[in-house]
C-alpha cells in the first residue's frame, strides 16, 4: 500500500498522525520543524526523534517530494517545469526572477473547471484537485527554491475551487511552525468564486486577484462562463465589506483582447464599477495559442488604455510579459506532455 505523505500536513494534522501512533505530543512540532525549517529528504535525518519513532513514523508514512519531471528556460530567466500528479497528469510551475523578486507561480488543479476561453487550461477540462503536498512540492522541489520571494497561485486551476487544500498550503507557508512567510508576500487568484472568497478572506490574510477581463455582463459571459453564477458585482459587494487598507491588497487582472475589451467604454464602465474600492489592475496582455482566434491589441493601444485608466483615477500597470518564447501561454506545456503519454 502506498506510504501517506507527511510534506503538505499541517501542525494540527501532524499532531493527529503521532497521536495516532501513540508518540508524544512534542513529537507533531518537531517533525513539522524537520519537514519546514530544517527541509530534511527522508525520515531517518529526524534525528531529535528516536529509532522506534522513525521506524513507526517509517512503516506508513513518507516525506513525499518530487522533483519536477522536465523544464523549459526563457532567454528572459523565465523557467516553467512540469511536475507530475495524481494519476500520470502534468501540471506547470513558472519561476519567474525580476530584478531583486523571484516569484513562483504554482498550479491548485490539474486542468481546469472554468473553462474561460482565453484559457489553455480551461480546454484542457478538470482532472483533479492539487493536495496541499501536490501545490507545496511545487514550491520546495522548485531548483530556485531558496530563492523565492513571492508566491502566486495564478498557474493551472481555479485555486478557491480546491479551497480546502490551497487554505492548507497558505496555513504550512505562513505559520509560524512552517515557511513564516508573510502572507504579504503570496496573493492567490480567483475568476470570482462567491462563497469560497468569503471563506478565504476570512481564514488567510494573503492578498487576493481577481480576473476580471471585462465590466460587462454580457461579454465577460462570453469570456468565463463563471459570471452566469457567479456575477462580478456580487464578488465586488463582497470585496467592499472586507477591509483592504492595510497590509492586505486587491488586484484586479484584465487581460487586454483586440476589439473585445479594449475601447474607452470599457474604460468607463470599470472606474465605475471599481469606484470606491483601493485597488489596483494588473494589465495582462494576451498571448495566442492554437486554436484561439483571440488577440492582444498591440502595445501602443495597452499603454494607452493603462493611461485612460490612470486618468479615470485607477492605479492601472502593464504587467510585462514573461517567457513568450516557451510559450508561457499556461496549460500549453502539460497539453503536449499529456499528448505525448
Ligand atoms: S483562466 Fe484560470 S480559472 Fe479560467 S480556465 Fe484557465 S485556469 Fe481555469
């Protein structure tokens, strides 16, 4: 039988695992200390624990990493690996170094429910949840991990569509029993899942991304299927109850499309709608794919919505592309690879 995985527990479950073993109570802080602090491999390097501990720990129980299966390098320092999950599926990772930040970018699902049309991910249709060992081996078994700086949930899947594991992943990251990041240095993204934001903004204190891609109705129908359920105006209601002018930040990501979302309407439309709310939006621009017949505007008109946005008073960025050359178009690289096998 398969060994559990100890790396992506929380104190409280590891608690549960040496109570179930009959070990003693220190035991859960220590092993959480070997697995997050000290970043041992195996079992048998726990050495505050004794032989009879590690063999009971030994018989059902392993750290549980993996390296990434293969990657692809950027001529811009872009990296993106591929991991392997669940049952023979792949999911991507992008380190991503900008000047003194290194941000990971980590996947929550293998594929995707959403289905947004801009998405290689959403074409790929849902295979399974990440487990918080599936999002947090990203994390550690990247190559640059020691370098990182800032973490992203932006890579394949709708993270609050799997809360109950990205919840965990933020809990080892930022307690202080675990990673102690704080939590100003993670933001995870959502297409607007209504009752999974409330849970979220109250359990963590990460920041929070919203896609956007359009303030209408209608055409952000078009663009994720998501807004038939769940509207951007109820996402936005619940954005103004919580209190973002502290540490926390919203941000809102708007990938820019040709003729679908970059005219001065939509200028309008999105001060009005994002009045009163501190934030920021992060101007993504679009990379094509095969089978898409979306496109990105160029970047004269980009800087010129940016600017409209500015003057409306919408602290509006260019988010610079990254990794263009190995398509960085997320969800294409573990197509190929899913092709292949
Ligand atoms: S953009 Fe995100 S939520 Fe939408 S289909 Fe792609 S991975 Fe899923």
């Amino acid at each position: 039988m398969a060994k559990e995985k100890l790396y992506g527990k929380t104190l409280n479950e590891l608690i549960a695992v040496t109570r179930k073993l009959g070990m003693p109570g220190f035991a859960a802080k220590q092993i959480a200390d070997w697995l997050y602090k000290k970043e041992i491999g195996t079992i048998d390097e726990m050495t505050n624990l004794s032989k009879k501990m590690r063999e009971l720990l030994s018989n059902d129980y392993e750290i549980g990493l993996s390296n990434p299966v293969s990657f692809m390098q950027s001529s811009d320092g872009t990296k993106k690996y591929l991991f392997r999950v669940l049952d023979n599926k792949f999911i991507e990772t992008a380190f991503i170094p900008d000047n003194d930040r290194a941000t990971i970018c980590v996947s929550s699902q293998a594929g995707c429910k959403m289905g947004c049309v801009f998405c290689m991910t959403g074409r790929q249709g849902f295979q399974g949840n990440l487990s918080s060992n599936e999002i947090l081996n990203q994390f550690r078994s990247l190559p640059e991990f020691r370098q990182l700086t800032n973490m992203v949930y932006m890579g394949m899947g709708e993270p609050l569509d799997n809360l109950t594991e990205v919840l965990k992943s933020l809990e080892i990251l930022t307690g202080d029993w675990g990673y102690a990041w704080s939590p100003s240095r993670i933001t995870v993204s959502t297409v607007g899942l209504v009752t999974s934001i409330i849970e979220f903004l109250e359990k963590s204190r990460c920041h929070l991304a919203v896609s956007l891609h359009s303030p209408f109705d209608e055409e952000r129908k078009k663009l994720m299927p998501i807004q038939k359920t769940n509207t951007v105006k109820e996402v936005l209601d619940i954005i103004k109850s919580f209190d973002f002018t502290r540490q926390r930040r919203v941000s809102f990501e708007y990938i820019i499309f040709k003729g679908i979302n970059d005219s001065p309407r939509h200028v309008r439309e999105l001060a009005r709608l994002l009045n009163g709310i501190r934030c920021r939006i992060n101007i993504i621009r679009f990379h094509s794919f095969p089978g898409s017949d979306l496109s990105s505007p160029g970047m004269e008109a980009t800087i010129a919505f940016r600017e409209a946005l500015n003057a409306k008073g919408i602290l509006a960025t260019i988010r610079s592309s990254r990794g263009v050359d190995i398509n960085a178009a997320c969800g294409l690289l573990s197509t190929l690879e899913q092709n292949k096998t």
